[in-house]
C-alpha cells in the first residue's frame, strides 16, 4: 500500500510551485514534512496508523512522521513510480511538490540540486539549546543552505522554528531565534519584512493548520496560511525549452524516462526533442506528472518525459532537453562574474573548483582573473589581479573541463547562477555574463 496518495486533477489545475524543505541535520525536515502531508490530507490514513503502531511498540513515538518519508523512500527505492522524486501536497491556494532527492551521501550538493528547481524554501530551524547555535555556525547547514538558497535564486523563504515544545514555547527563545537570523537573512540581502518566522512543534502540530493556545504571544500566520501568501515568480514560457534532466530511467514497456522540472518553454507530447551535452535526438512520448498524463507541459512544471529513440545509458543527470530547432547552449568557456565566500587562501589561475549549475556538476578551471570589482557598486577597481581573496567580487573566465550545458544569466537566470565548492564547502557564488558556445555536431 502507497503511504502517500495521489493529487486529484483539480489539485493540479491549481498554481503549481516548487518547495524546498532546507535546514541543519536533525533540526526536524522530515518530521515537519510529514506532518504537512497528514494535515493536507496525503498521507492514507491506513498505512499511517501502520507507522504508528510500530512507532509505539518500538517506543519511538516522536518518529512516527519522520517514517513517513522514510516509508516513501522504500517505496521510492522499489522504483515504483516514474516520478520517483517528488511528494505532492495541496493548500487551499497552490499545489505544491516537495522537491526531495533520497539516495545520495552529499547532503549539500543533494541540496543544490533541489534548491536550483525550487521557488520557495522552507527553512527548519530547531529551537533546542545547542542545535540552532549549531546549525547557524561557521560550519552549519543552516547558515550554508540559506546562502545557496539566495544563490540559487530563491526569493519566498518560511522560517519554522520547530520543536518549541523542546522549550516549553519560550518567547524569549523564540525572539532570540528570529533576531540571529534576522541578521544572517540581512547580510544574503533577503527582504526580511516578507519572511514569516513560525513557531512551530512537528510533532505536537502547533502553528501548522491552525493557530495554537501554546503560543498566545504570536500573532503571524500558521504555517499553511504562510504556504498561501507566497508569491508565485514569473514563469518564462516565451522562452526557448530548458529542462535540466535530474534523473533518468528505464522503465519496462515503456523506454526511457527523463525527469525534472521545465525551467524555461513549453513541451507537447510530439515534439522532436534533443538532449545536450550527448547530442541524443528523439520524440516526446508522453508527458506525466505526479501520475496524470499531460498532453504539454509549461515552466515551472515537474514532469517525467517518455522519449522514443534515446537509451537511459545516453543521457545522465545535468544534461538539458530542448526543442530540435533551439538548442541548448553547450559551454566552451564561461565569463561570469563572482563572489568568492569561503576560501582558506588566495584564488588564481589554474584553480579549479567543481561548478554546480542547475542540475549538473561539473569542474571548472579559472583561466584568467578578467578584473576586481567594488563588491558595493560593481565597478573595476582592479585589471587582471593575480589573485583574488574572501570577500573579493571579480569577473572570471572559466573553462568547464567536461561539457556542460548553460545560459546567460540575462537570458535564463536558473542556467546561468550556480556556485562552485572545493573542500566540502561553498567557495563562490556566480552569474555567468557570456558563453563561448562549443561546437556540438548534432544528427537528427
């Protein structure tokens, strides 16, 4: 038995957005994610009363919404579904798919996949002693997941400051909470006046559905009224078709699957696609989401593509899906312009880092420091530095050093950020200002 049910189709004609569930490890991301699903009714009321039992009988109750994603995951493992990666939930306003990616250890880079096809986070912080400071220090996800939220374009944040139960909901806690990362959200340059900070228990379900008599001292929404004010951004549709593949299958009787989310364009069942860096041509099959065939999909769309003429061992994670007569842009070499965040040392050329864009990952050498510019007006300050440092903003040149697909950040901003990491850290930030294009032969 599936423990999540499927969107009915009038949930699907609603505005469709994007949520990513962020935050520090064991700060209660699936708890909480759980626990929306069960409030907004996904979660079939049978196989939960399952979880249930054997949450109590193996004493761990306070579980028993984390093993809901847990349970998801086996069943995500099994491969039963085409749209192995995406949780659906429904508010009175939006549809909204949880972008979770099961199955990888790089929890970061896990994070950066989902974060660039999100159009909001949701961020989960823990009020218990100890795990916020944890998760907000130097080395925490906290404050690593929020800059690469902003890097990644994401504008709509939530804050939950979950397990308030924890500290029998302390206002003063709770304030002291907001007030930190008032101060980090400040210095990303996230307007803080839109962001709601909600105190919430995943587990007791205070401020989740409905207000709560446990916190008489807050006034804001609940989280699902906060889920509802996000502002939906602009979808390009007049744009040629992008879609970053996030995953690829083979499914029987079927044929190969591609999933991920249309950032740019429109697909329709029938159209002659072609997927780059491979050059690999075919035709949309049929188009699917979370279940329901489609006969086209729009930007902003989570869809599985059922393509005829290309085999799953073609086409990996990274690679973008366009229409035949305007092909996605291969990358020779890449102007961009950078912040360098992180970094133990000074930067030269020669330096390569791994470069995370849209989907892909990818390393990417920096063969010339173009100029050093004014982090505050953009102006150069200096011509062709030898190096740059921590806090320094400068135009790059950047050789990827396996072919990769990417855009003007002009043209198509979710192509043209990403970041580059070394070291098990963030170490840049970027928005690509040029591409010298590669020469990609393709055969239909």
């Amino acid at each position: 038995m599936s423990i999540i049910r499927n969107p009915s189709e009038s949930a699907l004609k609603k505005t469709h957005l994007n949520l990513a569930i962020i935050g520090h490890v064991d700060h209660g991301k699936s708890t909480l994610t759980g626990r929306l699903l069960l409030e907004t009714g996904y979660v079939d009321e049978k196989a939960f009363a399952e979880i249930e039992a054997e949450a109590k009988k193996l004493g761990k109750e306070d579980f028993k919404y984390a093993w809901i994603m847990d349970r998801l995951k086996e069943e995500r493992e099994r491969g039963v579904t085409i749209e192995a990666m995406h949780v659906g939930f429904e508010t009175p306003k939006y549809f909204f798919t949880i972008i979770d990616l099961p199955g990888h250890r790089d929890f970061v880079k896990n994070m950066i996949v989902g974060a660039s096809q999100a159009d909001a986070a949701l961020l989960v912080v823990s009020a218990r002693p100890g795990e916020f400071e944890a998760g907000i220090g130097p080395q925490g996800q906290t404050r690593e997941h929020l800059f690469l939220a902003w890097t990644l374009g994401i504008r709509s944040l939530i804050v939950a400051v979950n397990k308030m139960d924890v500290v029998n909901y302390d206002q003063k806690r709770y304030e002291q909470i907001k007030s930190e990362l008032t101060k980090l959200l400040k210095i990303l340059r996230y307007d803080v006046s839109k962001i709601p900070f909600i105190p919430v228990s995943a587990i007791r379900g205070d401020n989740i559905k409905s207000k709560s008599s446990n916190t008489p001292w807050y006034n804001g929404p609940t989280l699902l009224e906060a889920l509802d004010a996000i502002e939906p951004p602009p979808r390009l549709v007049d744009k040629p078709l992008r879609l970053p593949i996030q995953d690829v299958f083979s499914i029987t009787g079927a044929g190969t699957v591609v999933t991920g989310r249309v950032e740019s364009g429109i697909l329709k069942v029938g159209d002659p696609v072609v997927i780059l860096p491979p050059a690999k041509v075919g035709d949309v099959r049929s188009i699917e989401t979370h279940h329901m065939k489609l006969e086209q999909a729009k930007a902003g769309d989570n869809i599985g593509v059922n393509i005829r003429g290309v085999e799953k061992q073609d086409v990996r994670r990274g690679d973008v899906l366009g229409h035949l007569n305007s092909p996605p842009t291969v990358a020779e070499e890449i102007v961009a312009r950078i912040a360098v965040l992180e970094h133990p040392t000074t930067i030269g050329v020669g330096y390569t880092p791994v470069m995370h864009v849209h989907t892909a990952t990818v390393p990417a050498q920096i063969v010339e420091l173009i100029s050093r510019l004014d982090p505050a007006t953009g102006q150069t300050v200096e011509q062709k530095p030898q190096f740059i440092k921590r806090g320094d903003v400068a135009m790059v040149r950047l050789k990827p050093l396996k072919p990769v697909v990417v855009e003007r950040f002009s043209d198509l901003p979710a192509l043209g950020r990403f970041s580059l990491r070394d070291m098990g850290r963030t170490i840049a930030a970027g928005q690509i200002i040029e591409v010298r294009p590669a020469k990609v032969e393709i055969k239909r």
